[in-house]
C-alpha cells in the first residue's frame, strides 16, 4: 500500500486519520508521517493500517501497468 492509496482509501470510507489510528491499532503520528511520507513506517503498521481499511471496505489495486489504486468492495 503506498500513502496515496491509504489517503484515497481513507477518504473513500469517509474516515479521519484518526479514526483510522485507532481502527488500526497505531498511532495518529503513524498514520500522519505514513500519509506525508515523513519517515519510513514499520511494516507491521502498515500491514495494520490496509487491514483496517480493507475491514471497511476497501479493495489495494495492484499497479499492473495502469498504476496503483483502490475502490470499493462490492457490498
């Protein structure tokens, strides 16, 4: 998951960087430095942030050829 596609995600969702912390289990500083590429994030938090994301909702688009995204899950 690259920082564009967890601050599309997220506003896809219609959740604050804060909501998304606590939903995840980490810090709102993660999810800020994670978003503005601040500083490189552990791994396991950003398994825990796409976790949390995919849990309401959300589907990662791999970059085949047309470039990373997300969207809905089909209900």
């Amino acid at each position: 998951m690259t920082p564009e596609q967890a601050r599309a995600a997220r506003a896809m969702v219609d959740l604050s960087q804060s909501e998304l912390a606590n939903k995840a289990g980490v810090s709102l500083s993660t999810v800020v430095d994670f978003e503005r590429t601040r500083r490189v994030v552990a791994q396991q938090s950003v398994t825990a942030l796409r976790a949390a994301l995919e849990a309401a909702g959300i589907e990662f688009i791999d970059p085949n050829g047309g470039g990373a995204g997300v969207r809905l899950r089909a209900p």
